[in-house]
C-alpha cells in the first residue's frame, strides 16, 4: 500500500508540473523541458556509459538556437536536423527487430545522444509553436493521449493479453495490450478534437495515431537500452516511477515524428 501511494503521488506531482507549466506559457514549458531533457541526457549516458558535458551544452545550444525568434533559423536547417533525427530514430527500430543487441561504438554513442535525444527533446518544444504562436493544447493533446496508450496497454495487457508483443525485450508487453492502447488512444484524440475545438476530428485521429505507434516503439527501444545496460530504470529521481527518461521514452521518441506531420501540415493547407 505504501509503494503504491508512493508511485501515485509522484506520478501526480510529474503530471501536475508538466501540465501546469505548459498552460502557464511557452517560457515554463520551455524551462520545465530544459531541466528534465539535462536530467534525460544523464540518464542515457549512464545507460550507454558515456560522460560528457558537451552534450549538455549542445543541447541548450540547440534549444537557444530553435527558439530566438532574432535568429531566424533557415528552415532548411530545421528540415535537415529533422531528417537526420528520424533517419536516426528509423535505424534504432531496424535494430529493436532485426538485432539482439544495439550496436553502440564510441561514434554512434554520441550521434545517437544527439540525433536520437537531444534533438527529439528540442522538436517536442517546437511542437506547440509548429505554427509560430504557442499553442498548449498542441502538447498536452500529444502527452494526454501517451498517457492513455500507456495505462490501457498496461490494463487490457494484463487482463486479455495472451500473445506477446516483443516478449525479447518487453515480457510483459502483448500485442493485446497494444490494440488495446491504441483503440482508446484514438478514443482520447477523438475527445480531444470534441473539446479542444482546435484541429478536425481527423487531423487528431492521424496524431492519436502517430502518438500511439511511435510512443510504443519509443518505449520499446528505451526497454532494450535498459536490457543492454542491465537495468530495470533509467533513474530512481521519480520514486515508484524510475527515471524521467522512462516517463518521457515514448513522447520524445514519437516527437519528430508528430512534428513533421504538422509541418506537411502546415505547408500543404
């Protein structure tokens, strides 16, 4: 019982500050994500056993880069630092299916940490900005239904599942629990276009979709990294939780996805 209100009350505080400083303004979510994408680098680091300080400094650099409107960053350069975030992200599900083990050479430590990372970290604070005013509902919709697909592949997974997803990696994961996440993920994106009145329903039935498949994916490679280094979490700062790196696995991974599907977007209406 004691565990249990232990993991409750920090999964409320987590969703309580992630929530409360992305409604505030674009500056608290953007301070907010700084502080939890310096702690997420530390914990992957540690997962791949890298230290570098750099790569805290190249990822505020980037942060700074992306979001001060005087620069005016070109947008082939964002368009290019996108391509090369999901080719990355694109070769680590090859190797989640295809490989035992992700080959992590010194060189592909440090690419991976920023192309996998970092960068996926910076396309999720450009996410609600994708059509240059800040937009809150445009993350939160993302987060809610990431939320949703977790708590009912964990539900319909453990109650129905028969048949395992990826039982190498994930045991408990079951292709049951997956239809399962993703039936209510597109319940919560329908819920969200009824009462958000931003978006059409499709549009966020297609982000349900994305925020489903890729967040499972996400979360599936995050397990193998874990696996590799012989870990259960990626931290212990969230008691009951592990790791905000596991807590923020499938946003961050899903991220470059969802925000080049709204930059078609934006471009083609």
């Amino acid at each position: 019982m004691k565990e249990l209100l232990t993991r409750s009350l920090s999964g409320f505080l987590y969703i309580a500050i992630l929530l409360i400083s992305i409604f505030i303004s674009k500056y608290t979510f953007i301070g907010v994500f700084l502080i939890f994408g310096i702690i997420c680098i530390y914990e992957f680091q540690k997962l791949i056993h890298l230290k570098n300080t750099w790569l805290y400094i190249i990822f505020i650099g980037f942060l700074l880069l992306f979001h001060t409107p005087s620069l005016k960053i070109p947008i082939s350069i964002i368009l290019i630092t996108l391509g090369l975030t999901i080719i990355t992200q694109l070769f680590l599900v090859r190797d989640l299916l295809t490989i035992r083990i992700i080959p992590m050479f010194e060189k592909r430590k440090y690419f991976t940490s920023i192309f996998f990372l970092i960068t996926s970290i910076v396309f999720l604070t450009l996410i609600p900005c994708y059509d240059e005013a800040y937009d809150p509902i445009m993350i939160a919709g993302p987060l809610l239904m990431i939320w949703t697909n977790d708590t009912f592949a964990y539900l319909v997974g453990k109650n129905f599942g028969k048949y395992k997803l990826l039982e190498r990696i994930s045991p408990k994961k079951t292709i049951e629990g997956f239809v399962g996440g993703f039936l209510f993920t597109l319940l919560a994106g329908y819920l969200i276009a009824i009462f958000s009145n931003s978006l059409s329903i499709t549009l966020w039935l297609i982000i349900s979709i994305i925020m489903s498949i890729f967040g499972t994916l996400g979360d599936l490679i995050q397990s193998k990294f874990k696996r590799q280094a012989g870990v259960k979490d990626s931290g212990s700062i969230m008691p009951g939780h592990g790791g905000i790196f596991d807590r923020l696995d499938s946003i961050i991974f899903s991220s470059p996805f969802l925000y080049a599907f709204l930059q078609i977007l934006k471009y083609v209406s």
